[in-house]
C-alpha cells in the first residue's frame, strides 16, 4: 500500500512565511504552508493554472538571501496551489524549514 506520503522523494516542512511569487498574470504575495526540498504549497484564493511556471521567493534563506527557484504549478484548487521546482533544494534545506 502506498500512500502519497511513501511516494514524496522529499518530506515536507511545515511553514507560515509569505512567499513572493510571479506568473503569467502577474507578482503576488500569499502564506506558505509547507515546503520541501522538491517543492512548496502555497495558500491562495488565485485561480493558478496547473502547468504554469512560477518565480518563487521565500524568507526562509540563510543570512537573508532570498534567490529566486524556478518551478511548475503541479496542482491547484480554490485554497491553494503546489509547485514542483526545477532543481531540488535539498542541499539548503534543513529540519525547521529553513535553508543552510
């Protein structure tokens, strides 16, 4: 038996931070609700289309940098959407949710 759980290559953090974001409609903000190496959930009541690619910018970097990760809305519905990213970001990301 395999739940969604035992098919993520990477766990999820939980986090309550504001991410920064652009797509083809434009530059918002909206509350993070997990993160993981491979990706994020973001809360929104914005219609995001799956498929769409997504700039990302997040507070959670070591020593205040906030570079921007690339990705692909891979899910969406009316309370959020969730971004798969082009490149994982294991290597930054520790226990807390935040980057080292």
């Amino acid at each position: 038996m395999n739940s969604k759980a035992e098919k993520r290559q990477y766990p999820r953090h939980p986090a309550l931070y504001t991410a920064k974001y652009t797509i083809k409609s434009g530059t918002y903000r909206d509350l993070i609700a997990n993160v993981s190496a491979g990706g994020i959930y973001i809360h929104s009541h914005r219609a995001v289309e799956r498929g769409q690619r997504i700039s990302l910018r997040f507070p959670i970097i070591a020593f205040d940098r906030r570079p921007n990760v690339m990705g692909t809305v891979v899910r969406s519905h009316d309370r959020g959407f969730a971004v798969m990213f082009d490149d994982p970001i294991e290597e930054r990301i520790s226990e807390n949710a935040s980057f080292a």
